[in-house]
C-alpha cells in the first residue's frame, strides 16, 4: 500500500509540473518520501495512502510529533546538501484507494 501511494503521489506530483528530487530520503531514524521542486520551493512532501476512511482521512495520521520529526529530517537534508536561502514548505499528498479511482488530495504548505 505505502509503495503504490508512493508512486502514484510521484506520478501526480509530475503531472502537475513538480521536478522530482530525490525519493525515500533518509536521515537520522526517519524518512521524507518526495523531495521535488515547485517553481522556487523546495518541496518535502508526505505521502500518506489509505484502504478506507475506518480511522479518518488519510491525512489525519500526520500527527504534531511526525510533522516535528520531518521537519528535522528536512534540515539535516538543507544541511548535508549545504542548501542555503531556499525557499522550503512541507506538502502532503493523501490518497484514498476506494473505489476504482483513488482519491488524491494535496495540500500544499500542510504545516
């Protein structure tokens, strides 16, 4: 499930004319999922995929404590890659697989 999200937010991401950065960036004990560029931001983004709505929308389980912990894993990436006065903001790409279109909503600046 989390790998068909994956790449089917990549996928929407491009179709709406975000440059690809890197994929599944690693830092620390923690992960960013998409890492891309909208015109002048640097986008990390988070991907969160789900079946059904039984525990809310998917976007519910980005909760204050992994939205703290992408955010450090976004510095450490600002700072291994010495990335200086770059505009960032943290997106989040949800989808619902129901039916037989998933449901895709991105939010853009998420928090």
């Amino acid at each position: 499930m989390g790998r068909a999200g994956e790449d089917l937010a990549r996928k929407y991401l491009e179709s709406q004319g975000f440059e690809i950065v890197e994929l599944n960036y690693h830092y620390g004990h923690g992960e960013i999922d998409i890492i891309a560029r909208d015109e002048e931001y640097l986008v990390f983004c988070e991907v969160k995929a789900r079946k059904n709505d039984e525990y809310g929308p998917p976007e519910y389980a980005l909760t204050p404590r992994k939205q703290q912990q992408i955010r450090r894993i976004a510095a450490g990436y600002l700072y291994e890659r010495d990335i200086h006065d770059q505009a960032c903001r943290f997106d989040v790409v949800a989808i619902q697989f129901k039916g037989d279109e998933p449901e895709i909503n991105h939010i853009k600046n998420a928090f």
